[in-house]
C-alpha cells in the first residue's frame, strides 16, 4: 500500500467514527438499575466518568476522610506550644504542622480536579469513629494537661492517629482497583512511609519520658547495656560450640553488598557480628536453627531445647550448669520434658528428618520427614539415643506429660503447624467441604510404653473445642467489634499446662482460653472457654501453686514484633489472670511488662513458672527482648511487678530474634534461655518487695525433683524457721502484727525454746484476719506448734 493509499484510508477511517459518533448522540445512553429499580439515562460525558479507570470510589473515599483525620493532627499539634517546653516534642509538632497542612491542600486540589467533593457526605456523623482519630473527650483531656503530663498524652494520641492512617492506607491497597493514577499512588506511598517513620520517632520519646532504667539501654550481642533490680546474675553461658554460627553468632541478616563494593568484603561487620550503621540488609533472616527454646529439670541435672537439638547440664552446688553432652537434631521446635529415663522432644518444622539428619528434606511427600514427638534413652546422660517417633499430622509445637505409671507414659501433642499430605501420612485430611475427620480442632493422645518406647502411639484425637454437635465449637476468628484485637481461629492449643492433682488442665488455644477435666487423662473434658476482645493468640497457661488461678499469656505480634513499646496498649499482648471458680474461668485482671521496649526488640508475654514463697503467687516470667520480669499477682486485680532483667536490643538497626524464651524457677534459682545469646541464671535478692526469710523458704520448697514444662504439681514446704518467719514478715507488711510482735516472734522461732513457741502460737491465733491473710496466720500457727512439739 502506498503512502497516499495509507491517507485515504486513515480519512475513510475517520469519517466512519464521526459518522458513528454522530448518530450515537440520537442514541440514549442507559444505565440500568438494581433488579426492581428503574434505568436511568445519562450524558456521553457522564458515560465516559462512569468508564474512567483512573480512579475508583475507594479512591476518592480516601482522600476524602484523610482530610479530616490530618486536619485533627493539625488540632493537636498547635496545642503543643502553648502547654510544653519540651523541645523534641516541639519539634515533631512543627513537623506534623509542617506535612499535614500541605498534604491536606494536596488532596483537596486531587479532589477538585477530578470534580470530587472534598467532604465525604456519609461522614458527618461518624468522623470520630475513623482509626486512629481522637474522641471528644481525649481532646479535652489533652487541651487540659500540660508539661509532662501533656507531652505524654500528646505522643499517646499522635501515635494512635498515625498508626490509624498507616491502617488506612493498608486498606486502601487491599481493595480491588485503587491506586492506579499514579500521583495517588506516589502520595499514599509518602503518607505511610512518613507516618510510619514519625511514629518509630515519637514511640522513642515516649519511651524516654519513663524514668526505667530498661529504657534506652544500648544494643549489643555479647556487650549489650543490662539493667537489674532485686535479682543477681549468677552466670550467662554462651551457647555451646556446634549451636551457632560461628560466622554469624547472633544471627544476623545477610548484608548486601554496596554498589561499590565486593560481595566477599566483610568489613562492614564488627567481631561481635554486628553490622555498622547504614547496613543494607537482605529481606529474609536466617532459619531460627540455633534458637534457644524451652528447659526440663531433673534432679542436678538441666536439658535446654535447641531448633538444633538439646543440650544437657550438670548443676553443681551453687545452681551453676556445667555442660554433659549435646545432642544434634535439627527440625525446631525443640520443647523437651523428661521422665525418668526418657526425655520427649517436639519437632514440628517440616525440615525434620528421622534419623536427625541436618541436610533437611527438601521434597514435597518424603518418607524421611519427622513431625511430631521424639523419644529419646537418656539413662547414659553423654549418650542419649533416639528410640522412638510419633509422626503426627500438624507436628507438635508443645507436648504435656499428663499421666506416668509403671508401665507407661500419657502425652498431650499440641501441632500447630500445616497439615501434611495424606500421601506421606495416611489420615492426614485438611478442612476440606462436608468432612468431619479433619485434622483440626483437635489434640493428640500418645501412650509411651516405658518397656518398648518405639511402640508409641497416638489412641485418640479429642474434639476438644466441640460444642453443640460442631467440631468448630469456639472462637471463629477475627475481630470482637470496634476498637479490639483480630484473634486466631480456635483450631488448636498452643500449650496445655496439667495440674494432675487437680484433674485440671489449663490450655491456651489460639482464640480461647479453657479448662479441661481430665480425670480420665485418655478423654479430657473441656469444662469451660473464654475470650479476650484484647487478646491475638492464646499462647501460655500457667497455674498458682493450689491451682485457684490461672495466669493466660498473648503471644501478640508472634514474637517477632516491637509489641512492648510505649504507645502499645497495655492490656494487648498481656497476661490475662483467672480465679477459678466452681471450676470456671472468672477474669480478675491484666499483667503487661511495665518498662516501655524500643522498636528494635521483638517483645512478647511468653513462658514462665510459679516462684514458690509460701502465702504469695509470684509468677517468673520471659518476655523474649522484654528480658525478664517478676509479676506478683496474690491480688488477681492488681499484679504488679517487683523484680526484673533486661538486655539492650541484639541490634540497634532492626529487630533481630533473641531475649528469653522461656524463665523457670528451679531449686533456688531461676534458669533463662536466651534464643539468641545462652543460658542465664539467677539468684533472688532481698528488697522491700520480698524478705531474706521468703527467698529462703522458697528454695525449700519441694516438688519432687523434677520441672517439665506445662506439668505442674503443687509444692510444699518443711516444718522450718525460715517458712515461719517468712509467715512472719508477710503479716507484718500486710499491718496485722507490729514490729514489736514480729520480732518477738522471729526471736522465738531462732531461739527454738518449745514453751515460747506454744505461747506465740496462742497469741497468732488471735490475729484477726481474712481471705489469703487469715491463710498465712493459720500456716504460721501451724508451723509454731509443729516446731514446739519437735
């Protein structure tokens, strides 16, 4: 075709649009309406609006309620100079007033533009319901306050108004079509990237208005600055050699190379393994295979859970381990118990292999993969030997030891991980439409023959959560309404404490916290469920000494995020204490790691045990990089803490996985794993929270030699003077005995004379006293008269 030919063609193309054009303006243009409803007609301007993909209603919705959520930043921010002298806070105010009006004019030009309104009119009423906006009354309050009072309310409600744009944002891109203009696109990037990084800003001077010495302690793997308060630290063991990367101990990050620099240039990272400022890092982390996890005690001797495999310790005179031997089997979870001869391990990552191997499976369907429980002869403690496996369909996660006899064990399997292929486990069946046997919402039962452990089997799946004729009978997922926590499904428990003299057991199971009988072990009953609008994910349960109460930790965040700063509420990712009531749950109250954490700390509510001071629940507890923190909750409603350990972050550039993973109080000592650096121990020191006499009587305490996690039995303590006068010093704090009378009655017990004894016995008799009070003088009574007639 030539040249001129191309022309006349184009010409005859273009007539035949304008002729078409033409007769389509004699054509109406319909838009038809809901079935039921009337079609309308429309203009072919209007037409064309309707067909303009630029934007979409989601779009213009946004722009059109960020406006009033900036314009209540701008309220605040010019409070600001007015009512404080604090220059940073005066400065971030400049900075809010500074971005907030220009983006402000910036979405309402985008509006005018495309011919928007710039007042959403569906939100007249409801501007205070947007997230992160400030309520009536919170105005007030900060329009009130002033100096540090007013600083601090300000950064509370600053940071909550740009989490809740960050929020805003997020739910912008998750609906379908928006952000194709690409202006609105770039501006929605500026806005979250600008609020997010004002947020890490106003979190740290926040965190700086505490006056807690674990506020702002300097970063390090080895050299990390520590803060302590009524506890010594006795030893801190490195992890032992073949249990870390020798090339990266703290487990770092690859770095990536700079544009100018070789790959294999290793100067950027110092001999500690961290990484100089401005580091750019790789996206993934290394797999947690040198983790730290959880800790069983027997006699002298401790075993430490490893994502690698185990370590086991001697403890000699003074509490202090001394590696035996350490057992290499890769495959996560690591949580071991023991029983006698036989130490039980939880293995749930699908890299497990059955013959411990490190290379790891690979394949989809292997007949090599290990998920479940290992049983392990440890009665040669330098050379354990695996003799038995229970492949299960989620893994285990944690496992109870709820039942032992002269034959057998009784294990509880919580699997929390995906489900496996029934190609490589026969019965292994997903929650497929209409089927019943999924291998959700439900538990295993595994019997351990002490005399054949390699004949250990799974006798039964209970339904624990049923209700109602429903597998599914609890917690279904997601919000509790306005303003609360998204909480998992209830398909699993991540823990299951047992408190066999009870026949109780506590679990913490994802969206619910229950309560099991389990007076027939081989069938536990759940006899009551709770919920918390504030909790993300039941982690942890743990029993008071009579087992009256129960301490449910959140796993808010998973325990890779900052979920312990200062702006973060304080009853998400708590604890949630229960009395236990005719044998329900009956809330009492929140316990949260008091000492606000930066936001280069993951920091979680994670495991811990029962200090056992007679008369008082004390409750050591790990908070991953939260450190250590004691809770004493003998008032369910008002814990509160009265002894800590914390570490400076493992890095200062971002969150890196280390802190506690567990704390356990063990025969006077309390042992910590620390995911990322070893094993800690400490001793408790006297202080106005607890006495001499109670720390001592609480390493008299006896429970039979042996700690498993998530098994509990009840202590007791001896007919001794340190129990009776630790009676002694609790009933003098509580103002029901004079200093005069107590120490009399110290003096009487050190003195040992029978006669004396007797007659303080009478006269702590006639102590008035009520509830936990009138427990402690009848103890003390009791030990009085024992004492006198030894």
């Amino acid at each position: 075709m030539t040249k001129v030919q191309l022309l006349v063609g184009a010409a005859a193309s273009a007539m035949f649009v304008a002729a078409n054009s033409a007769s389509a303006q004699d054509v109406p243009i319909i838009v038809p309406g809901a079935p039921g409803e009337a079609s309308r007609t429309v203009s072919a301007e209007e037409a064309s609006k309707i067909a303009d993909t630029g934007y979409v209603e989601a779009d213009v919705r946004f722009m059109q309620d960020m406006i009033p959520h900036h314009e209540q930043a701008t309220v605040m921010a010019r409070l600001v100079e007015s009512r404080t002298n604090n220059a940073d806070v005066v400065e971030i105010a400049g900075r809010i007033l500074l971005g907030q009006d220009d983006e402000i004019e910036f979405m309402r030009q985008w509006l005018s533009d495309r011919g928007e309104a710039t007042v959403n009119p569906h939100m007249a009423h409801g501007m205070h319901m947007m997230k992160g906006m400030a309520s009536a009354e919170d105005l007030a309050r900060l329009t009130a306050a002033e100096g540090v009072d007013f600083d601090r309310l300000f950064l509370e409600l600053m940071i909550a108004h740009h989490e809740g744009a960050v929020d805003m944002v997020e739910e912008l891109r998750w609906t379908y079509g928006t952000g194709a203009d690409p202006v609105m696109y770039e501006f929605v990037a500026d806005v979250e990237n600008d609020q997010s990084a004002e947020i890490t800003k106003m979190n740290l001077l926040l965190a700086g208005l505490s006056a807690d010495p674990r506020v702002g302690l300097a970063a390090g793997f080895r050299d990390a600055g520590e803060a302590i308060s009524n506890l010594q630290l006795v030893a801190a063991l490195p992890k032992p050699a073949g249990f870390f990367d020798p090339a990266n101990p703290a487990g770092l990050p690859a770095v990536k190379p700079s544009d100018d620099e070789d790959e294999s240039d290793d100067e950027s990272r110092d001999d500690d393994g961290q990484d100089n400022e401005g580091t750019a890092w790789h996206e993934r982390s290394p797999l947690l295979s040198f983790s730290q996890t959880d800790m069983a005690f027997q006699g002298d001797k401790i075993f430490v859970g490893n994502y690698h495999g185990f370590n086991i310790y001697q403890l000699d005179g003074n509490g202090i381990p001394q590696l035996l031997s350490s057992v290499v089997c890769p495959g996560g979870q690591g949580d071991v118990s023991v029983v006698g001869d036989l130490l039980i391990m939880s293995v749930e990552q699908t890299r497990g292999r059955r013959d411990c191997g490190r290379q790891g499976i690979a394949e989809d369907v292997s007949a090599d993969r290990f998920r479940g429980i290992r049983i392990f002869d440890i009665s040669d403690l330098t050379r354990p030997r695996q003799v038995g496996l229970v492949q299960t369909c989620r893994g285990s996660h944690t496992h109870s030891v709820v039942d032992a006899n002269d034959t057998r064990l009784l294990v509880y399997v919580s699997g929390t991980g995906s489900i496996r292929d029934e190609k490589e486990l026969a019965g292994c069946v997903g929650e497929e439409p209409g089927r019943e046997d999924t291998s959700l919402f439900s538990i295993d039962v595994v019997e351990i023959p002490l005399a054949d452990p390699a004949a250990s089997r799974i006798t039964s799946s209970p339904r624990i959560f049923e209700k109602d004729g429903r597998i599914a009978g609890l917690w279904s997922g997601g919000d509790h309404g306005e303003g609360t926590q998204e909480t998992y499904r209830t398909d699993m428990c991540h823990d299951i404490t047992v408190f066999p003299t009870g026949n109780l057991a506590a679990g913490a199971c994802s969206g619910n916290g229950i309560i099991l009988d389990i007076s027939d072990p081989y069938n536990p009953k759940r006899i009551d469920a709770v919920t918390d609008n504030g909790f993300a994910y039941w982690h942890s349960a743990t029993f008071n000494n009579d087992g009256t109460k129960v301490v449910f930790t959140d796993e808010w965040g998973g325990g890779g995020r900052a979920r312990c700063r200062a702006s973060d509420p304080k009853t998400w990712g708590a604890n949630a204490i229960y009395d236990i009531v005719d044998g329900k749950l009956d809330f009492a109250g929140y316990y949260k790691l008091p000492a606000p954490q930066s936001d280069e700390e993951n920091c979680v509510a994670h495991n811990g045990s029962v200090v056992p001071v007679p008369g008082r629940d004390l409750f050591v507890q790990a908070w991953y990089q939260g450190g250590m923190s004691i809770m004493d909750f003998t008032d369910s409603s008002k814990a509160h803490e009265i002894a800590f350990f914390d570490r400076g972050p493992v890095n200062e550039e971002r969150i890196v996985s280390g802190g506690y993973w567990s704390t356990y109080y063990y025969n006077g000592r309390i042992y910590g794993t620390e995911i990322s650096r070893g094993l800690d121990v400490f001793a408790l020191t006297p202080s106005e929270y607890l006495s001499e006499n109670e720390i001592a009587a609480a390493a008299l305490a006896n429970a039979g030699g042996t700690f498993n996690p998530q098994q509990q039995y009840p202590v007791r303590w001896p007919i001794h003077a340190s129990v009776a006068k630790a009676y002694v010093d609790q009933l003098e704090r509580a103002g029901l005995m004079d200093a005069a009378m107590a120490t009399s009655l110290r003096d009487a017990v050190d003195g040992g004379d029978a006669q004396a004894l007797g007659s303080m016995a009478g006269v702590v008799e006639k102590v008035s006293a009520d509830g936990r009070n009138a427990m402690r003088r009848d103890a003390l009574v009791e030990q009085l008269k024992a004492m006198a007639n030894s």
